[in-house]
C-alpha cells in the first residue's frame, strides 16, 4: 500500500481537523466522493490542479487504511 501519510494530514487549525490533502484545504472525503460518483483522475485534476496522481492515490490508501482497522459488530434484527 502507499504511504498516504506523506500526502494527507489532519490538523485542527486546517477545515476542524477533518484529513485534507497537505498542503491544501481540500479534504480526503471529499476526492473520495468525486472518485465513487465516476470522475476520474483527470476530471479531478481540472476541478483541483495543485493535486497530482500520488495526492490521489494517498486519498484511497488513507481510506482502505481507515477501514481496514474499523471494527463492526453485528446489530440484532
């Protein structure tokens, strides 16, 4: 996996301490949502053109690192 911690950081001076991509105020979930409605990389980069195809990818390492140790315990129906 790709370290995304060269990339993302979370600081509660910058967007109340949600992950943003360094160095920017643009934050993970929101390149995630872009990413999960269809828009690829390109698309992206014309919306955001400070951001580059590692910026992208630290996006989705953060996100499986974050789910990968999330755990779930199984509601009764």
């Amino acid at each position: 996996m790709r370290k995304w911690e060269k990339h993302i950081e979370a600081n509660p001076e910058i967007m109340y301490g949600k992950p943003v991509i360094k160095g920017t105020r643009i934050p993970v979930d929101l390149i995630l949502e872009k990413m999960s409605n269809g828009q690829n990389f390109q698309e992206i980069y014309k919306d955001y053109p400070d951001l580059n195809e590692e910026d992208l990818y630290a996006c989705l390492a953060y996100a499986t690192s974050v789910l990968r140790n999330e755990v779930t315990i199984p509601l009764a129906s």
